[in-house]
C-alpha cells in the first residue's frame, strides 16, 4: 500500500527491511509479515504478557510497540534465543521444571525471564515475583516459573548486574 | 539372550515424565490455532449484538460487500443446515435470526482479506434493531408472568430443575443455620483467544484446525449447521491456549466453515481479548439459600438449600451443571435428611456453562460458608465439625447413591490442618503486605486470618451418559527399533494428556518410543477434555488398546517360537524370565494395530421426583487451609499461603498433578478475592484483562501440597480425576480466612475491598487487631 513506510531492522541477527502500515504494532509485524509466531497476542493492550520481546536488549510489549519505532532496532524473539539447536538456559529450565501446561504465555515469560535475570532481578524469589508480575500465566505454573527463572539466573550468574 | 538385557524404560505411569510438546513450547514453535496460515486465505469477523434483548427488523449487508477486499458478508439467511446448535439442548442460532438474546449475539459474519478490512466490513452492515427490556434476574425469570425467552422450553425459562429428597425433608434439629449466598460470574480467561483455520475441501467438505476441548461434538454440530455428512467436515486439533471448559461449547467453528465453503478459499478467525470475553460461555453465577440443622454434638441432621443458576442465554452445558450442584450439593458430609432444590435458568445475561469445578464450585462455598457458621453458633472448631460429619468411603449420597472407593475427607482436613503455619509478614518489606509495593500499609491494620475449606467433585460424564473414548495403538519396528504410535482425539489443552498417553503406552509394552499422533476426527471420539475424565477414560482407552496389541504380539512370538511368551519391559520373555526374543525378532516388518473404545461402569438417570440414582462414577476430594493478611481499613487482601491435601488415586505424573494442584487453587484465588464478570442490565462492564483481573504471580501464593493415592479399584491404574477438586475448595477457604480476619459475614463472592472496609457491612465484631507489629 501506498502509506507504508520502509523499517530496517535486524531481528534475530537477521536484517530485514519491510515495508509496513505505520499503524502496526511490533507483534502483528513479527507474526504477520515476519512469520515468526512464537511471539503471541493475548490481549493486544499491554495485559497479559504474552508478547513479550526484546528491543535491543531491553524487554518490551511488542503489541504496544509500533513496527515503525523499532526501525534501526535490535529485536530478538523467542525464536531467537536458542542457538544451534541448543536451548537457551532459561528455556531448558522451563522444560525441566514444567513451568508451563497450555504454554501460550511461555514465549512471554521466557522473554520476559531472560531481561529479568540480565536487570539482575532474579536475586530471591520474591524479587523474580516482583519483576514477573508482568506476565500472566491462567494455567498458574507461577511456582515452577518462579524456580525456573531463579535456576536458570543461577547458572547465568555473570549475567546479572 | 539373558534377562541382563532387559531395562525398564524411562517415562512411564508414576514417573514426571517430560510433556513431549515441551521443547516446542518453550521455543515457540508449537503451532496455537491463532499462529495457523494458509496460501491465500482470508480473514473472518464477526458482528455481534450490542443489545442483550432486541428484536431484529432487518439485517443489510450490501455495503460491507461493496468494500474492496471482502469476499463475503453471511447472515442466518446463508446457514445450509439447520441454524442451531447447543451441546445440550439445539438451542442457539449460528447467527441471529428474529431476536438476539444476549449481548455480544453474533449477527453477521464477514471474509476479507485483511483483518483490518473485515473490521471496516462489519461497520457497514445495517441492523435494525427493536431493543426490547432485557430478564437479567435469574429469580426473576422463573416467576410467574417473566417474559418466556425460548418458547420452545416447556419449563418457560426454567431449563432444569433437580429435586433431591433424602430422609425426611422436614426433619428438625437442636441448632439451624442459615444462609443466603452469592456467586459472581467468572471467566476461564484462557490465554490463547478463539481461533481456527478453516479450509475448503475438493469434496465439498471442509477441514477445520480449531483449539477445542472436544472434536466429535463439535464436528457434529457444524455438520449440523452446514447440511453436511459428519465425514465432510474434518476436524484437526490445533495448539490450544488453555480452555478451563470454556472450549467445550463452538465460538467461531461453523462460522469460519461457513466463510470457506462460500468463498472457497481458507478462513482464519481470531477473536481479540475483549471479543473473547462474549466469545465463550461462562461459570454461573449462583444464589445459593441454605439452612444446616445439627445436634448440641455438631452431627449435622438436615439440610436444606436452593439455588438458582442463572444459565444466561442459551442452555449450553447448564442442565448437568444443575445436577452436579444439587448432587453435591451438600457438600462430603454425611447427612441423613436432605431437601435440595437446583433450577438452571435462561436470563437475557452472557451465556453460562462449562467452567473447572461445573456446579460444584458454587455450591461449595455456600455449604462450606454454612459449616464455618455452624461450627461458631456450636462454638466448635471448624476442623473438628467438618471431620465429625466428613463422608468416607461406604458413606451415602443424598442420591442414594454409596461412595465406593476411598473418601478420605477426614484426612485431607487433617493434613492441612496439621501444616506448621507459615510465619507472620515483615512489615519491613511492602511485597509480604496487602497493597504490595503500592506501600499502602507499613503492617497498620493488617490482621490475619486462617480458614478452611473442603469439597466433592464427580469425575466423567453423569447420569447415564454413554460416557467413552477410543484410542489406536500401533506398533511396528522402524530401524530394527520397535516403536508405538498413539492416535485419539482426546485434546491437549495443557493438563499434560499426551504425557499421559505416551507414559501408558510406556508402561504397558515396554517400548521406549512412543509418539502420540496429532488429534482429529479421523478415529472415534475421544469425549471432552472437561470433568476432569481424560486420564481416566482417554487413559483407559490407550491402556486397553495397548493390552490388546500386546496380546496379538504375545500369541503371534508365541506361533513363531513355539512357546508361550510374555511381554516385559519390551522383551519377549519366558515363564522362568529368560528373555526369548526381541520385539524385532518377532514382528519383523508386520504391523499390529488395535483401536479399542473403552467406557467406564455405567451411570444412571435421577429420580425426577427424589433425584435418587447411581449418577456418577467417580468422587473426587481436596481441602484447603488458606492463610490470609488483610489491610482491614483498606479492605485489601494478601493471601499469604495456600495448604491443599487432594487424593488422586494414583499420580500418574506427579509433577503435572501438582501443576493441576497449583493451577485450579490459584482459579479458586481469584474467585474469592478477584474475579467477576460485572454484567449491568444484561451488558457486559469490563471485557479487558485491566477490568477482569486474573492472579498474577504476585498474587500466587506459596503452596504446601499433599498428594494421596488411594487406588480406585474401578479406574485404570487406580486413578482419580485431578483437575477440578483444587478449584473447588480454595474459595471458600480463602473467604474463611478473610472472615477470620474481619469479622465480616462475606457472603458474595469474589469480596471485594468494599465488603471488608466499609462499617456498613459489618456483622460481627473485628477481633483484637493488629496482630502484625507495626513499626
């Protein structure tokens, strides 16, 4: 279409420039014309979480993001944490500690666990509540979430600040 | 061979398996129906009513047609089959006809090309609508004279009602109690919204990838609507983002089917969070009237209750969410004379049906509100009442009906009761405090309470419904390794049922490798992943199938080497254990597949006059102790701990039972202190997650869980349903503690600050407080 505005941005380690309606948000962007679905749409207004992503390090609501502001930006996905087919540390404690059932919410929360730990908020239980508290779960695996995100800020020690 | 090389495999029933679809999950790759794409497809929207009781003049399409980029615009009009569907009673229209019922109705359907375009689309079709007054009182509706909202009901809006008589109904007693209480409407909330992906087929039929609780029912019921065959329309279960009972009824099923035939290109529909929330049906709301006669002793001597269900709309799953209610009415207890009276009722309020706990949860916080007001009128401890009248195993309903395997009531209230409590808050630390880090208190007005509740649930299909499941097993040796492959349509919707597929089949053949095959219509049903039956039932069904396959496989060795074998730990072995052959040895390139459908014991109708009957097959029990501090000027509440002891029978994945533990109490959370639908007039106030509000982790409170298991000779492997008891008594547990705390009657739920702060709905004295030092 005729108002759409070209962005760059490098999503992954991957360039990509696409053009899009500058009304679009971050998450339709990444699902819609990227194809990267692991980043889902639970609400669309910054509720539940569960589009979870990281621009440039930081995490963010990609559904109260516009594509557009993420132009020149670093955006990493849940399909991008794991390199070479090896989970990333925060994923595989998930998987261990079955901090999940339905998972809808996991890309959210595993996004969210991984800024978490890199803020240096995951030194106690309470703390890692605290700085969850943005990510809704409706199955309520919060426990195991809880002690996943703390094993895993154990093994990524020299992550945290 | 010698038995050295036999190894039991990893994985199997006892064992916290991992959940096969785990890996996908946490790498955001397990395909939800919302994440599914087609070449060419188009989008679906849906228009809905924005009255809760209107009468329809005329619907207009024309102009959404005349946007570019839509490919179809239906009403009722274009609906092939019948326009009616219901899981219960064929009810409710695929789209409006005459009059819409309920807001939120959906009116209209559009296909465009862009999500975007198919919003503009719905703008543009023309409803004239005669807006009549809407019944939204469910007392109301059943008097006499309330205008009839479906005169095809022969009750007028009375969809059910259960009488239970039991002993003498008019029995007196030394010490009565009575109550009147409330229950707020609550949404399953599940996280992934309503989506499926309907693609046309070269036979005229269609496939539908849809999130679901159920695939045959919903099969039938859009082959229904569009005039097809069953076998033209086939369903395929795609990632299911939660359900909690609200996937058992259709939401967008026949509408995207119905855009895909008419277009014949794929239809993708996706509901947005708000349209979710008029998307699904709900927990009903509840009025619940009770009064509990017992002795000087506190051996409870008659009850006698009432409750009105308001069923909203439709009938949806309401005629058996009144039977659970009026036959658990009375809650684990043991009670001689018994006089129960549930009616389900059409009100012009958002639909109500299947929610986790269906009935029970109600009635449970009334009859346990009931036990705690008893036990003060008595000046007994709460505990000690319950365990004096707790049901056990031999014990009978107030159907006549005799609990034949373990009811460990009196344990479980033990066992929550014994937990050391946990420490008091540091008022140092606003996280530990009512109001969180909003510092709202330094530990000033913050008194705590403990509360108990305990409750019953059925398990499976009741009252005589052909309640089964099919399952196909197959197995065969690829790569000189024996492998199982599972396939049934039982759906996945985060309880960890393909875990406990592939762990039976595990522990059954022996066999390490066992992949369970995608659910669809392309074998038998499956039944519902609701009433907490699918381990039991979908379970049984895989383990019978599984016998049958052993079996062939023992006769067939037993052929080729000229003995008689059996199977263990997935070796072909002899009477004196000497392992005589491999699976591979003996199958070769032979394939053994069995499909078996498997039913558990028979249930049976109730009595229309007495609702005497066998209506269930399985009892199921949990208790909580809730620990709660509250902001008493503030009316905030901080649950601070959560002890729950459930008997599962046999935990066939332990670590997913405590999830199922951990998930329902935290459900049961939120409808004591969080959750309500508000509907005002018939309309809907707060369709948003900033409106509604779910527990956060924040909210979650720890948990100290007891798991027993106490076989149920009936259920394979001695299972009991896991899902629905937790939710079921945390409620009425939570409101205990809070009542401890305040002093307050709190007869609604969910309480809300109001109900705790304000003199005015004060009963009872508060007691000495603060009990939290301040600083």
């Amino acid at each position: 279409m005729s108002n759409h505005v070209a962005v760059t941005v490098r999503v992954n380690g991957v360039d990509r420039e696409i053009e899009v309606d500058p009304r679009a948000t971050l998450t339709e962007t990444l699902r819609d014309r990227l194809g990267l679905t692991g980043t889902k749409k639970g609400c669309d207004r910054g509720e539940c979480g569960a589009c979870t992503v990281l621009v440039n390090g930081r995490r963010v609501l990609s559904c109260m993001t516009l594509a557009v502001t993420a132009h020149g930006a670093e955006v990493t996905t849940v399909e991008g944490l794991s390199s070479g087919g090896e989970l990333h540390p925060v994923q595989r404690a998930f998987l261990e500690n079955d901090a999940f059932q339905c998972g809808f919410c996991t890309p959210g929360q595993v996004m969210s666990a991984v800024a978490c730990i890199a803020e240096g908020h995951a030194t106690s239980d309470d703390e890692i509540r605290e700085w969850m508290s943005g990510n809704i779960c409706r199955c309520a695996a919060y426990p195991q979430i809880v002690a996943s995100v703390a094993k895993a800020a154990a093994e990524l020690g020299g992550a945290a600040r | 061979m010698s038995t050295a090389t036999r190894e039991t495999v990893a994985g199997r029933v006892g064992d916290s398996a991992v959940r096969p679809d785990a890996a996908l999950k946490v790498r955001g790759e397990f395909a939800y129906s919302s994440d599914l794409f087609a070449d060419d497809m188009l989008w679906g929207a849906t228009l809905r009513s924005p009255h809760p009781h209107a009468r329809i003049r005329s619907i207009d399409v024309t102009a959404a047609l005349t946007l570019p980029g839509v490919y179809a615009a239906l009403t009722h009009a274009d609906v092939p089959g019948e326009n009616r569907y219901g899981l219960d009673h064929r009810d409710q229209p695929v789209l409006a006809e005459d009059v819409v019922r309920y807001q939120g109705e959906p009116v209209a359907v559009v296909a465009a090309d862009h999500p975007e375009t198919a919003r503009r689309a719905l703008d543009r079709i023309a409803v004239d609508y005669q807006v009549l007054d809407p019944v939204v009182d469910a007392e109301l509706a059943m008097a006499e004279g309330a205008p009839v909202l479906h005169p095809e009901c022969p009750g007028g809006n009375v969809l059910r009602h259960v009488r239970i008589r039991r002993g003498d109904p008019e029995a007196t007693a030394e010490v009565v109690v009575t109550g009147e209480y409330r229950v707020g409407m609550q949404d399953q909330a599940f996280l992934g919204p309503e989506s499926g992906l309907a693609v046309p087929a070269e036979d005229g039929g269609v496939d539908l990838h849809v999130a679901t609780q159920w695939l045959h029912v919903d099969q039938s019921q859009v082959a229904h609507a569009l005039g097809l065959p069953p076998e033209k329309v086939r369903l395929t279960l795609a990632g299911v983002g939660g359900a909690f009972g609200a996937r058992e009824d259709l939401s967008m099923q026949v509408h995207a089917c119905l855009l895909a035939l008419r277009t014949r290109r794929p239809v993708k529909m996706v509901y947005g969070r708000e349209e979710s929330f008029f998307g699904h049906v709900h927990r009903h709301p509840a009025l619940l009237r009770y009064e509990h006669g017992a002795d000087r002793h506190g051996r409870l001597v008659s009850v006698r209750a009432e409750i009105v269900l308001d069923g909203g709309a439709y009938a949806s799953s309401t005629p058996a969410v009144v039977a659970n209610a009026a036959t658990l009415g009375i809650g684990p207890y043991q009670v001689p004379n018994v006089r129960m009276d549930c009616w389900g009722v059409y009100t012009n309020n958002p639909p109500c049906g299947a929610m986790r706990g269906f009935g029970a949860v109600q009635a449970c916080f009334a009859y346990e509100s009931q036990m705690d007001k008893l036990a003060e009128r008595l000046g007994m401890d709460p505990v000690e009442l319950r365990i004096r009248n707790a049901m056990r195993e031999g014990s009978t309903m107030p159907t006549g009906q005799v609990v034949d395997s373990a009811a460990p009531v009196a344990e479980l209230l033990r066992r929550v009761r014994d937990k050391p409590l946990p420490p008091p808050a540091d008022p140092t630390d606003p996280r530990d405090l009512p109001g969180g880090v909003a510092n709202t208190t330094r530990g000033d007005g913050v008194v705590r309470g403990v509360g108990y509740g305990v409750g019953i649930k059925n398990v499976a299909f009741s009252e005589g419904f052909d309640d089964y499941s099919t399952a196909r097993v197959r197995l065969e040796v690829l790569g000189g390794e024996p492998v199982v492959s599972v396939h049934t349509a039982a759906v996945e919707v985060g309880q960890g049922l393909v875990t406990v597929q592939q762990q039976i089949a595990r522990t059954e053949l022996g066999i390490a490798r066992v992949t369970v095959l995608p659910a669809d219509t392309g074998v038998g049903s499956a039944g519902s992943s609701s009433a907490s039956r699918q381990s039991y039932v979908t379970g049984g069904a895989v383990k019978a199938a599984c016998e049958r396959v052993r079996d062939t496989l023992c006769a067939l060795a037993a052929t080729r080497l000229g003995r008689e074998v059996g199977l263990v730990d997935g070796k072909l072995v002899t009477a004196d254990g000497a392992v005589a052959a491999s699976i591979a040895d003996v199958l070769g390139d032979e394939v053994i597949e069995r499909t078996v459908e498997w039913r558990h014991r028979p249930t049976f109708p109730l009595d229309p006059l007495t609702g005497q009957g066998n209506a269930h097959t399985q009892y199921a029990f949990a208790a909580h102790r809730a620990v709660v501090d509250v902001d008493v000027e503030l009316g905030l509440v901080k649950v601070v701990e959560l002890a729950c002891a459930q008997d599962v029978g046999r935990a066939i994945n332990p670590q997913a039972v405590l999830g199922q533990i951990h998930g329902g109490s935290a459900q049961g959370l939120g409808l004591a202190v969080m959750e309500e639908i508000q509907v005002v007039d018939g309309t809907v106030r707060n369709p948003s997650f900033t409106d509604y509000l779910i527990p956060t982790i924040v909210d979650m409170p720890p948990m100290v869980v007891d798991v027993l298991e106490l076989a149920d000779p009936h259920a394979p492997y001695g299972l009991r349903g896991v899902g629905e008891p937790p939710t079921i008594s945390s409620t009425p547990a939570i409101v205990a503690a809070i009542r401890a705390a305040t002093g307050r009657a709190l007869t609604r739920v969910p309480v809300r600050p109001d109900d705790i702060a304000l003199a005015g709905s004060a009963s009872r004295p508060v007691p000495s407080r603060p009990e939290v030092p301040c600083d």
